[in-house]
C-alpha cells in the first residue's frame, strides 16, 4: 500500500542508485595479477559505498558511521515476536465466495479480510517470484529502496539490495531496514516483465482508475520485497481508494485501524516513521485500558495470502522475515463515491478527463453518481476519511509522509436490511420465478402488512415525543420488535414525512424503557404501582414500567443498531438532534456498561436475577469468554447455556456502529474506550468458542441386514438403541457455556438465529461453516424442523411440536442463495396468512387453519421486508390501494354510496394520538399465544 505522491521524480536522476555512478576501474587478472581476495576486497568496498550512499539518501537524519541505523538494538530485542498477537481478521477461501457476496459481505461495509487461494495460478506463485529466480532474472535493475529528502527516488539494483538484506552489518542489523517498494516496476524496460506474472485476483479485476489513462492515474501498483523489521508506517491509502496485498513469500504483521480515529492517537506527533518503531512504542499502548481509541485488528499475514484493505482504514505493516509481494490500490463500481469526491478534491484536472472517459465508456451510471456526489446528494462512504484521521500515506519505511487529501467524512455501515427497502439484485429473477397470481398476492399482502401496526398498535403522545409500538396481541413493547416495526416505517418517511414524528417517538420510548431497567425487554404502556402487583408478577420483575424482565441480549442490540438505521436513511433532516438528546445517549451507555458486566456474569459481578432459571436465579455456570451473557433467547425462552452466538454476533455489529455513531456525533473518550474493548473481546470469544463439532449418529448397517460392515449417517430421529454418536463437521453453535459445553443443531426462528447471520452485521463468519450450518438447521438434523402435509419450516421450543414459525422461513428466504429458492420461500410466506391476511406467529405444517398469536407485528413488518427486498417492489401503492378499499368498505356498510373521496383519509391518520390506553385498540386486545 503505497501512495501515488512519495514515488517521487524516478526518471529525473538516471545512471546510479542515488546520483551517477563512477565509472568501475577495470581490473585485469592475469598469471601476475591480482588476486581473487583484493578483487573480493574491492567489490565489498563498492558494495559498502553504494549502501552507505542509499542509507544517506533515504534518511538523512541518520548517521551511517555513527550507527544510528542500529541505534533502538530492535534487531536483538523481541520485535518479530507473535506470542501475544491475536490474530483477529477472518480468512476466507477466495474460490468459495462469489463477486457479489465479498462485496456485500466486505467491500460495502468497508472490512477488511485475508483472503487465501486468490494467486494460486500465478507465475509468481509457482516460482517465477523465488529469491534465487529473481535474482537471475532482475539482478541488474535498480529498484526503488526509499525517497530522498526532495523526493527522489533511491535505487539499488536487487542483487546488491538482497546482498543488504542478508548482511551482518547492515540489513540482519538495521532497526528498520532499507525496503523495496518499486512503483514503476511494471513501466522500465528491465523489469516490466514482472508484470506477466501475476494479474489482479478476481474479486478486484475492476480498476475503473484505467478510464483516467495510465499516463494521466497516480501510482497504483508496487513490487514489494524487504527483510525483516522493515515496512510501512501508519497510513491511509491514498484518494479514498482500496487495496490488496498479495504475499508470495514470509510473513507481515498488520495493524488496522477503522475510519474515524483521530492522526494523533494512532500516530502521535514527533514519533519516528519507521513500522518498527510504531510496534515497539505504540502498539503495546493499544493494548493498554487506558488506551484513548479502538485497539487495532491484528494480523499475520502469510505466503499465499492476500489482505483486502478497504478505504479510510489506517493500517501499520511490517515484514517479520525475508518478504516478496505486490500490491495495488482500485477504485471499483462500490467505492467509487468515495474515490470520486477525493480525486476531485486533490487532482480536479485528472478528474475531467476522467469522467469524459467514463462517458464514452457507457459508463453514465458512474457519470450520475459523480455528479450527485459534486452535489453533495450521496452520503460518505465507508472510504472517506475524517478530518481528524490520518491523512498521510507511507509507500515505505524509508519514505516521507504527504498529505492524501482528506473531508471532513465519516465512515458509513450499511443499514439493516429491514430498514432499506432496497431490492435484491435478483428480483427480476425471482419475478420471473412466481406465477402473475402469486405476485399479486404478495404485493396484497405487503400491502396489508405494511402499515397494519402503524394503524393498529400504536399510540403516540405529544406531537412525536414518544410513540408506544405494541407487540401485537399483548398490550407491552418489546424493544426488539419495536425495532423491527419501526424500522420498515424509516424507508417511507420520504414520501410520508408525518412518520418521522412516530419514528423518532418510538426511538425516545425506547430510550426511556432502558433507563428505567436496563435487564427489562417488555414494558407497559403506563406506569403500574409495583406495589399493587400480585405476588407472582412481582417475582417475576413486573410493575412500573416493567411488564417483562427476561434479560435478552438482543434486545439492547436492537436498540443501537435502530439508531445507526435513522442516523443512516435518506430524507432525514439532520438526525443528529435526535441523537443528541441526553436521554439517547444515556441509554446507550447504560445498555453497553450492562453488557460489559454481564461478560462475567456470576453472583459477584451480575445484580440480575430472575425466578425461574437455575442457581437461586442466577442461571447455569459459565466461564468467562469475552463474549456477553444472556438469561433468555429471542423468544423469549430462557437459556441452555448463557452464550447466545447469533445474539454476540449482532451486539458486535451494534457495538461497530455505536462506535461510528460516538465518533460522528457523542465524541466520548471513555465511551470509546469501553466499547472499542468490548467489541474486540466479543469478537474474539465468537472466533475462539463459536465453531464446534456437530453430533451424528451411525449405525452399523450389519445389524440391519447382517452381511455389510459399512456405516450410514442417519437423522436423528426414530434410531434404535445400537446407534452411536459420531463428531459431525463443524457448525456454528446456538449456545455455549464457556466451560466446555455447546447446543449445536439447533436454532430458534426469532432473530438474531444462526440462519439469519448474513444479516447480523457480523462480517467476521466462516461462510462456509455457515453454509453447513444452515444445511442441517433446514433438515432432519435439527429435531424442531417439521415438514407436513400443507407446509414445513423450523419451529421452536416455544410453541408446540409441529409449529412451524414464520420469522423462520421469512429467515430462510432472505438468506437463500438462488432466486428459485427465494421464489418457493416466498409461495410458503403466502400459506402463512392462517385466512386473515396477515402474518403470525407460528401455523401447523399438516393444518394450515391452526395459526398462534392472531397479531403479531415482527413478523408482518418482516413480511414487508422480504417481499420489497426480494421481489423489488414499493408496497406504499399496494397499501395504499388496500387502505382506500378499506374505507370504500366502511362507507358501503354504512349504506352510503357516495364518491369515495368524499371520505377520504389518509394512511397516517389512522394513528392513535394522545390516545388514553383505557380506551385505545390496545386494551381489547387477546393475550398472547392466542390460537386462531
């Protein structure tokens, strides 16, 4: 990763590795002559001249005859040391995952990854990059070891830099080494052949820079070769852009940084350059409580790897023994935005012609968002840089810094998918998949589910303050689902600008219910005196504005995670007013010190108790994990073991964008701190307890027919007595305990699932472990999936056996990988309407007339998500067609037969105002767990 201004004026000196060379005297040997020592004597001369001449040049603040190369003694210290290192950053097999899923999965949300297998048929792969074959091959070219102190480029031709590397004087010594990274390789005559041995993974072949012409683009590609200690200090690649580093050989250890962090934290004024340095006095200090930032994402790199470094992350590399490689900065369809606005800022010619390529290209997608973007009409991305970030980029340990040029940007994460609206690029395909008869029907049933808990469920006080979102059938709100039911509403307020006022009120009443307990996922309407409680709703937690307190990890998740979706929708005016309210603010540092606590949840640490789990109400025992306790699941069921891993995956991904949100907007140090040190630890107690053996059962086939010794994997159901567990491949579990003890081939429909982990906001999971997983949670292996007459789907400890739930195939269609099997997904959806036309709880696979819970608005606001998503369709027409026909309905009743609009209202005015609960929808409501 280099950037395009340190390369320097390579062309201006030529004929020597810093300024001309001398002439060689020539030394005849002959039977009287000199002999083969004095002629070694010499050579080692010229070779020490010529690296005292570079060392001088790359850094001249150095004394080469006092030692100052060698001054820190890092070479004898435990530099190069991993033994505390946790290497944090996913791997993934670039041969297993597609174009679109890295790029929804990394490059849009701007994470990183390693990717493995991505250069596997490259020449320099298969031993066109060896020491010993470039030695042969480039010997004699000079490539560019640093920058002088005008910006020249310092040359050394490879064979007397590998020579350097190796010597004991010199690169075996030196702190921090000479290092190549040649951005002209691919362009001199003597070693452009380098560029046929290797071509850009395909996960990067687009390179939409190439419009700009080569002649007219920044550097964007380097040969890089250096031994150990030697690197790059903290950067950020520059013009917005993105990178991969491919390593052929040894190993590079990386530190990355997420956009946002203030220059001067990760990078203190007056500390040495040099990555060596940067490791021995800054990274033990990231490690540190007191550390003010983030701590960085730690990575060894090794041969055949790659790293794809998004834009705006600064990132800090060094080479822990003898490394060869290259890299290259892109701007792709993805980053483009970002790439644009800074390119346009620092190099406004190049960007003319540019865009006029772009043009004849057909490219005029581009050319609109380029235009949008100078108009200030797209958001940031996650490549633009914060004002207060890192803007120098270092192409080596031996370069000098310059500015790349930053705005005062911010880093986005993508919303969530049920507050988007967005189609799936698909749609057309799962269209073409559905007969004119189902799709009418799901636009219809979009079209009543949309805004059937706006019109039904809620109640909003004083112009907006706070909105109650009631569940459904029960009369309280759940954090959890209100989030959903809120979330569908964001997407509309642009064509509905009265639904802010209801959004931002059920983000308030949100805020407020956490303060109240933060333990507590349901709550009242009206404040209830705990005092005129019975003596069971007491035990339970119940009274004031608590009606449940089953302490559900998610439930806060939801609650930070909801922010991030309204500070992220377009055609809001400003959301960091509401975000700046104390009361929001409070309550997400209220929720994310109870998570902190709840890390090491034992009867010393955690005051949460609650009647009905095990150990006087503590729960089962866990050991400590990193990752965040949890008394019950998503449905409201209490725990197996206390380590939910869907529900740690998505507080992680809401602990991310609650780090945005707080540089973006709160700005707090200690809540940095404190959530910056969470998230690492959730991160890694996922990675390290998240992944077990599954169990399946053999049977010797022999006691079956007595004539064959071989064995058959069997589900688990209805299997003899003779049959034996065996370890099946690795899963993802649903619990663990940190003490050895997992629930694997299991998953609960309520979200966060395991089948639902794409949408989490977790980047960091093993697709492939993934897709083993969710193969057996939809089969056999899993005793809660049903499949009968009329339907089939998973089900849940919570209802009765046979009960297949709809949030489970809502979960398998927008997760499946093929528009056919959305499209069927899609057809069981319809079979879910139990004859009423909404969605519910859970319905009967053999009786499609048996349904639980009459109302229940998660899984309506679900439907509309995955109808709008999948499909690619609005359903504000389709609800509003169904929305006049109501009212087209009540005047027929009422015998009147005039013209429609003489009665018309509005979709908004159905809400509930400053309505009184003792005579709102809500106290009429069936309890819950009704059966229709």
């Amino acid at each position: 990763m280099c950037p395009h201004n340190n390369a320097g004026p390579d062309d201006a000196r030529t004929g020597g590795e810093h300024s001309s060379e001398p002439s060689a005297k020539r030394i005849k040997i002959n039977d009287v002559g000199i002999n083969s020592e004095k002629v070694q004597d010499d050579a080692e001369r010229k070779f020490q001249k010529k690296i005292r001449s570079a060392k001088r040049a790359a850094r001249s603040e150095l004394s080469v005859t006092k030692g100052e190369w060698q001054k820190h003694s890092y070479a004898t210290s435990h530099l190069l040391s991993t033994k505390t290192l946790r290497d944090s950053l996913p791997r993934i097999d670039a041969r297993n995952i597609s174009l679109e899923d890295f790029i929804d999965r990394f490059e849009k949300p701007g994470l990183p990854v390693v990717l493995t297998h991505a250069c596997d048929d490259w020449p320099a792969s298969q031993g066109a990059w060896t020491e010993e074959n470039l030695l042969k091959n480039y010997g004699d070219h000079k490539f560019k070891v640093g920058s002088d102190d005008d910006g020249y480029a310092v040359r050394l031709k490879l064979k007397h830099f590998l020579k350097y590397a190796k010597h004991a004087q010199h690169g075996a010594a030196d702190d921090s080494p000479l290092y190549i990274f040649d951005g002209t390789f691919a362009d001199r005559d003597t070693s452009k052949a380098l560029k046929r041995d290797y071509r850009p993974p395909e996960l990067f072949e687009e390179d939409l820079m190439a419009f700009a012409g080569e002649r007219r683009r920044p550097p964007y590609r380097w040969f890089v070769m250096g031994p150990a200690r030697s690197g790059t200090s903290v950067h950020i690649d520059p013009l917005a852009t993105s990178a991969w580093n491919t390593l052929l050989t040894g190993h590079k250890r990386w530190a990355l940084f997420p956009p946002g962090i203030p220059k001067a934290v990760v990078k203190p004024p007056g500390l040495e350059r040099e990555a060596s340095t940067w490791f021995t006095k800054i990274w033990p200090k990231t490690q540190e409580e007191t550390w003010p930032g983030p701590s960085p994402i730690d990575v060894v790199q090794g041969p055949g790897e790659t790293i794809f470094v998004p834009g705006g992350w600064q990132h800090c590399v060094m080479n822990l023994d003898m490394t060869i490689g290259v890299t290259q900065n892109f701007c792709s369809t993805t980053n483009f935005p970002s790439v644009w606005r800074h390119t346009r800022k620092g190099r406004p010619k190049m960007t003319v012609k540019w865009l006029e390529r772009l043009k004849k290209a057909g490219r005029d997608d581009l050319v609109e968002v380029a235009k949008e973007v100078d108009a200030g009409r797209i958001k940031r991305m996650p490549g633009d840089i914060s004002s207060s970030s890192s803007s120098s980029s270092s192409s080596s340990s031996s370069s000098s810094s310059s500015s790349s040029g930053s705005d005062s940007d911010r880093s986005d994460l993508p919303i969530e998918i049920w507050a988007q609206s967005q189609p799936h690029p698909e749609a057309a395909d799962v269209r073409a998949s559905l007969s004119n008869t189902e799709l009418t029907n799901l636009k219809s049933l979009c079209g009543r589910t949309l805004y059937h808990g706006l019109q039904n469920v809620v109640v909003a006080h004083d112009n907006g303050q706070r909105s109650f979102f009631a569940t459904g059938d029960l009369p309280l709100m759940w954090i959890r689902d209100s989030a959903f039911q809120i979330g569908v509403l964001l997407p509309k307020v642009k064509s509905r600008p009265s639904l802010r006022l209801v959004i931002e009120g059920g983000i308030r009443q949100q805020a407020f219910y956490i303060l109240q307990d933060p333990y507590a996922n349901g709550f009242y309407p009206e404040w209830r005196d705990p005092n005129e409680e019975n003596e069971e709703d007491r035990s339970l937690g119940r009274g004031g504005w608590v009606g449940v307190r089953n302490y559900e990890l998610d439930s806060g998740a939801y609650f930070l995670n909801l922010l991030w979706n309204y500070a992220q929708t377009p055609g809001i005016y400003r959301p960091e007013v509401l975000l700046s309210d104390p009361m929001i603010y409070d309550a997400v540092v209220l929720m994310v010190r109870t998570w902190v606590i709840e890390q090491r949840h034992n009867a010393t640490t955690s005051p949460y108790r609650f009647v009905e789990l095990e150990k006087d109400g503590l729960g089962n025992p866990v050991g400590y994990t990193g990752m965040i306790w949890s008394g019950f699941r998503p449905s409201d069921d209490e725990n197996g073991y206390g380590y939910s891993i869907p529900s740690n995956m998505y507080a992680a991904g809401a602990l991310q964008r609650a780090l945005e949100l707080n540089r973006g907007v709160w700005q707090s140090a200690e809540f940095e701190q404190m959530a910056s040190k969470l998230l690492k630890e959730v991160i890694a107690g996922i990675e390290k307890f998240g992944i077990v053996d599954s169990t399946d059962k053999i049977l010797d086939v022999a006691i079956l027919n007595g004539n064959s010794e071989e064995k058959v994997i069997l589900s688990t159901e209805d299997l003899p007595a003779e049959a034996a567990s065996v370890p099946g491949p690795k899963v993802y579990a649903y619990e663990v305990d940190g003490l050895g003890n997992a629930i694997a081939d299991f998953d609960d429909p309520n979200w966060p699932s395991l089948v639902s982990m794409p949408l989490l906001g977790y980047a960091g999971y093993d697709a492939a472990v993934y897709a083993t997983t969710r193969n057996r949670l939809l089969s056999t292996k899993n005793e809660y999936w049903f499949e009968g007459k009329g339907f089939r789907g998973m089900g849940s400890p919570h209802t009765s056996h046979g009960m297949a739930w709809a949030l489970g195939t809502l979960s398998e269609a927008l997760t499946a990988t093929t528009a056919e099997d959305r499209a069927e997904k899609l057809r069981l959806l319809l079979k879910l309407q139990c004859g009423d036309g909404l969605m519910h709880e859970s319905i009967h696979v053999d009786k499609l007339d048996r349904c639980t819970r009459k109302w229940f608005e998660w899984a309506n606001a679900l439907s509309v998500v995955a109808i709008e998503h999948l499909v690619g369709v609005d359903c504000d027409a389709a609800a509003e067609v169904h929305h006049r026909a109501v009212i087209a309905q009540r005047e027929k009743y009422r015998g009147k037969n005039r013209f429609m609009a003489l009665f018309h209202q509005g979709i908004e005015s159905a809400v509930q105002w400053g309505g009184k609960y003792n005579s709102s929808k809500v106290n009429v409501w069936k309890g819950i767990g009704w059966t229709i």
